[in-house]
C-alpha cells in the first residue's frame, strides 16, 4: 500500500513538472526502501529537518534521505565516496555535492559547473584570502571567507568530514568527489525551494557589504521598492516562473540573472548574461560580451522600452569607463613604476600606499561599479565615485609625493596630470577650466559635467 501511494504522488509530481523535467528524471531513482528506515528516525530525531523535507517538493515527491545520502562502497570495480562511512547499517555520505543531485538534475549540473559560482572557492589563491589568513587567521577565514566562496572539504581516516572544512554550504565548495559548488548554498535544505532561491533575501548572505554590496543597492533600487511593495505578487514557487508570464510587478536578482524569460530558459550559470566583469582592478568586457548583454536586454524588455535600455547601458557604460580611465588605470601604473624604482617592496600590504590602493579598486571602486550596474545611485556616487575620488586625491597622490619627493612633480604629470580630468587638483578651477573640461565631457561621454 505505502509503494502504491508513493508511485501515485510520484505521478502527480512528475505531471506538474515542465516538460524537459519528465525527460531528464527518472522516478526509479526515487523512493529507496532503505529510506523509509531514515525517515522514521528523523521524524523523532530531528523533527524540524523531517518537516521541512516532508512539506518540501522532494518530501511531496516521495524523494528521501537515502535517495541523496546513498553512498558507494570501494570495490574492485571503482574506488567508492571517499566521504562515504557507515550510518546505523546503511553506508551513507554526509555531503550531497552538485554531482549527487546531477543523478536527476543533469541540465542544472552542467550549467552550474563551469560558471562563476561554481569557481568561487578561487579566492583561496587570491589576496583576499592572504588578508584573511595573515590579517585575520586561520580562524576567521573558515568562518569568514569560506562560508561564502566555499572550502576544500577534506575527509578524515574514518569517513566523516573534518570540521575545519565543514560544515560549509559555500557556492564554490571543493566537494570530496571533485565537483564544485554546493546546491543547498541557494536552494536551502532540506526544503530545496525554488521559491526561496529566487527571492533577493537568498543572494544576500554572501553579496553584501564593504566590498560587493549588491543587496543593498538592489534594496535602494526601484527593483528593490517593488519587490518589498509587491512581493506577494509574485507567483514565486511557480514551476517555469517566466518573467511576463507568471509576473511582472518587479524583478529580483534570480529574474536578472537566471530565470526564464518568453524567449530564453533558466539557466543555472549566474554570469550568463553579464557582459563586464565587474571585480578586478580594471574592468574589462567578457568574452562573447554582445551575446551576454543581448540575454540580459531580453530580459529587461518584458518590462522596459528599448530607449530605456539603452539609455541605461550608454550610462553603465560611460562610469566604468569613467572609473577605469580616471582612476584605476593610474592607480595600477604608478603603483607598479614605483615597484620597479624600488620605492615600494613587491610584497603586498607591507606599505601605506598597498592600503590605499587596495581600498580605491576593491572597495570603493567596486561599489561605484555594481552601483551603476544595479541603478543605485547612492553608491554609484556616495560610496562608490567619490569614496574613490577622496582617497585618489587625498591619501594616493600625496602618498607618492612622499615617496618621491622632488621626483614626484614629472611622475605625476605623467601618470595623472596629462589626463585634463585631472588638472584641477593641481591648478585650481578656474571659469575658463570648466569649460574646457566640459568641452571634454561632451566629446568623449555626450555630456557636460557642470556649469
């Protein structure tokens, strides 16, 4: 009786699915009789974990614990789960990696795998994780930087995860069988909702603050104001979810970056429709950036008019120009020329200038950039551009004045004062200064700057 009703909820399941679900899943992957062992220790054991996977869709599927936690002994055939170990008789792993739910979900597998996400777990050879460790410590990065980008999940002699590296639902997670990422880093477990993934709230845990604040410009956004006015308007855990179709009154980060439009699937590589890359000292167009940009416009035309769009990305544009060609390009020269002269070590941080230089692209340039990127036009300006342009003027150029002393005056006609932009910092701004710097605005961006 309890296998009939399994196969009929099954059924129910599977005939609610879209159709390219009922190609790729199949439902004799489901419903192992070993689970229903694990369900009836977990309903006492841990009653929260049962419910939630209970009033989930797997829960409602007849999915259990496992389906997912099944784990391959070593054999002569093949060299088993590394992370696999016995679990009251059944031979279990604690882990369910990308490649576990690969088993039923291939499509969102092999986008995921070679995208941004999925590489997160990159900064471990980055600065970044150099602050965290020699700044910071050991301590700080697992708890920090990890539990975002991700760890190398290393597995003990007897089969259990070491608790340095876990636990960690980190985006980019090293997993023990080689994949990367961690599906439960959006899809929370043991619910696994879509609905849940897509809400702004989701992306947040990691994109937010000093350096990468994306949901706080969202929240300062018009994006941000409706959702918060419409968000029970959404049709949410909708199936497809197409923007258009299942909703309209506001866009979350999912609607942007993954989810269906009339013309174009969900997809599971996040960076798919981005064009710059937005993170590095000098921001650069990606590879195939006219395609990126095409899948992104498609996506803003089911709720914007074309001048709009376009109006929106000249702007974009013309910032990271402006930021890139201003600031970053002169910062990153002379900093490098005073490597080479010797007036600074090669080491990172080891010199006032590293600081400032790492706060004006890493910080305060990034916020500029996501500002223009996301329309928050606080931090395209307050904390993004001018936070730029104080330190630049402020701490940057006299901090090479005083490395160079009476060298500094041809170092920085070179780097920084050919540039008109720049000669107000030098000479004052005069009427007839503003005009020509103007006349320079308008040539290069279509634009004045001020009368």
């Amino acid at each position: 009786m309890r296998r009939i009703l399994f196969l009929v909820t099954l059924a129910a399941f599977f005939s609610s699915a879209p159709a390219e679900a009922k190609k790729e899943v199949d439902p004799k992957l489901y419903g192992s009789p070993e689970g229903q062992v694990c369900i009836k220790c977990h309903e006492l054991k841990t009653p929260g974990l049962y419910k939630m996977w209970r009033e989930g869709r797997m829960g409602q599927a007849g999915v259990n614990c496992y389906d997912c936690h099944r784990a391959e002994k070593q054999t002569a055939k093949g060299p088993g789960d590394p992370d696999g170990h016995d679990h009251r008789g059944f031979w279990i792993a604690q882990l369910v990696t990308p490649k576990d739910c690969s088993k039923c979900h291939k499509e969102q597998f092999d986008q995921q795998q070679p995208s941004h996400h999925a590489n997160a777990a990159n900064i471990l050879n980055s600065l970044d994780n150099y602050l965290g460790t020699v700044l910071g410590g050991g301590a700080a990065v697992a708890t920090g930087c990890r539990q975002c980008h991700g760890s190398n999940v290393r597995v003990l002699d007897d089969g259990k995860l070491d608790p340095v590296t876990w636990p960690n639902t980190g985006i980019g997670r090293i997993n023990p069988d080689g994949s990367k990422g961690s599906c439960s880093a959006c899809h929370t477990r043991h619910r696994f909702s879509v609905g849940q993934a897509r809400r702004p709230d989701a992306c947040g845990k990691c994109h937010l603050g000093p350096d990468h604040p994306q949901i706080e410009i969202y929240n300062e956004s018009k994006h941000g104001i409706l959702y918060q006015a419409y968000r029970d308007k959404l049709n949410i855990d909708a199936v497809e979810w197409v923007v258009g179709v299942d909703y309209q009154d506001a866009a979350t980060c999912a609607t942007c970056h993954i989810s269906a439009t009339p013309n174009q699937k969900a997809t599971h590589d996040v960076g798919s429709r981005i064009s710059w890359t937005l993170r590095p000292v000098v921001s650069k167009k990606l590879e195939n950036w006219r395609e990126r940009r095409e899948a992104m416009k498609d996506v803003c035309m089911q709720c914007h008019g074309t001048p709009m769009i376009d109006g929106f990305y000249l702007q974009f544009d013309d910032l990271v120009e402006l930021y890139n060609t201003k600031f970053a390009i002169p910062a990153r020269d002379m900093r490098q020329a005073l490597m080479d002269m010797g007036k600074l070590s090669k080491a990172n941080f080891d010199d006032k200038l590293d600081w400032t230089y790492w706060e004006l692209w890493h910080h305060e340039g990034r916020r500029a950039r996501h500002g223009a990127a996301m329309s928050g036009p606080d931090y395209a300006w307050w904390h993004g551009l001018y936070e730029v342009s104080k330190h630049f003027y402020g701490d940057f150029i006299p901090e090479v004045q005083d490395l160079l002393g009476w060298k500094a005056g041809a170092f920085l006609e070179k780097h920084v004062y050919s540039d008109p932009r720049h000669r107000w910092y030098k000479e004052g701004m005069s009427k007839e200064e503003l005009e020509k710097l103007n006349t320079f605005y308008e040539q290069r961006y279509g634009g004045e700057v001020a009368k």
